[in-house]
C-alpha cells in the first residue's frame, strides 16, 4: 500500500515529533544528572533566578519547543545540578493586534480585549496533544465562570464547519474562533497547541505551549486580575 503526506501533513507530523523528543531528551538529562549525584539535588531556576518547580521547567523549555536550547546546566559545591533557563521571549511584549470570527459568526478584535485578562489557546483538530490538554483546558475556564473581566478565546486555522461539527462530539468551553490563519500568523505560533495570557494592556505575560505547571499558569491569570 502506497502512503503519501502533504507538505502540510509532513510538517504537522515534524512538529509532533519534535515536541516529544523534546520531552524525552530533558527527561534523561534529568535522569542523568540525579543518578551521577545520588547525595545531591536537582534543582530549577528561572531567567531571573527564580526557584521554579520540575513541572514549570518543562514548560518553560516547552514553550518554544523548535528554538535551539539555551538551558545552562552547573554542579554547585554540594553535588546539587543547578539547570537554569533561558528567557522566554515573547513574554513581555505586546500581543499583535488581531481579528477574528468565532464559529456563530461574530467578530472578536483585540482592541475590544483591552481592560479584560485574555487567555488564549491555539490549536487545531488534527492535534493529538491539543485534543489530549481540551479537559483541563474546560476544568481550568470553569475556575473563573463568576468573573466577567477575563475571556477564554480558542483560535484555529481549521473551517468554521468543521470546527461547529468537531465541538458537537467533543466540548471545547471556550469561545472558539475559526479561519484564523491570518490571526495566527502575527503570534508567529510555532508549534501546537500554544495557551497564552494577556494583560490588560495587551502584553503577553504567560507563553506556553502544552500545560503541566496549572498552579503557574493560574497564579499568572490572577495575578493579573487584581490588577
């Protein structure tokens, strides 16, 4: 049997791939370094030095998962392996200026965002990992369903049709946003899925592609909110 993939497939396929090599090379970089120094520690720092949990770190590196890696790694005198982590870059700057048409039809621009914490999901149906992360994604929104300041939004490339037909079998509690390829070629994505916050200003201050640190993704959010 002959199989054949797109150029669009073979790049979707590439994507997948790296993301979990990705995974798997810091998995036994850590294995590594515990079992060379079985009386000391592995501990992980952020850009600013910060303490970070085993769970951040991954997402930290994650984050931008086709960047060349830039983690420093250091033995202290105690025999404790130190990684620390570069800056994530889009953080701190300002989000593009966007429009889109969510799958009932209706125009959200980001310019009617401001004042309002926004988070974003990026993702598309052929997504194994974005499908896989769509419960927590509805379990974590239904943290915040009294608030009136703060909006989910998904955004896609793929049609509008297909998406409505795909969210009959499988909810997806965000606004959902549809043909947005336009949209998502300002963010420069990257890589599937991607979950990002925005200030109320219309600054990036959380840039993610999947989720394991949900204490840090929520801590940002409401942060963010008290503003």
């Amino acid at each position: 049997m002959l199989i054949s993939f797109t150029f669009n497939e073979m790049g979707k396929f590439l994507n997948y791939w790296l993301m979990a090599s990705v995974v798997l090379v810091f998995t036994a970089m850590i294995a590594i370094s515990q079992t060379k120094t079985p009386t000391g520690k592995t501990i992980f720092r952020d850009s600013d030095g910060n303490l970070i949990s085993n769970n951040e770190f991954v997402d930290i590196r994650m984050a931008n998962f086709h960047y060349p890696d830039a983690t420093l790694t250091s033995i202290l005198n105690d025999g404790t392996v130190e990684f620390r982590l570069q800056k994530v870059p889009q953080e701190g700057t300002l989000a593009p200026e966007f429009s889109v048409r969510t799958v009932g039809g209706a125009t959200v621009n980001s310019a009617d965002l401001r004042g309002k914490v926004v988070v974003l999901n990026f993702w598309f149906i052929g997504c194994p990992v974005c499908r896989a992360l769509k419960p927590q994604l509805n379990n974590f929104k239904a943290k915040f369903a009294s608030r009136d300041d703060i909006v989910f939004l998904a955004v896609t490339f793929d049609p509008a049709g297909e998406v409505e037909k795909y969210l009959k079998k499988e909810p997806f509690d965000y606004l959902q946003a549809a043909d947005a390829g336009p949209a998502l070629k300002k963010f420069v994505v990257g890589g599937y899925p991607k979950n990002i916050v925005i200030s109320k200003t219309g600054e990036i201050i959380y840039w993610r592609s999947n989720v394991r640190a949900w204490d840090k993704f929520e801590s940002v959010v409401r942060a963010e909110l008290v503003r």
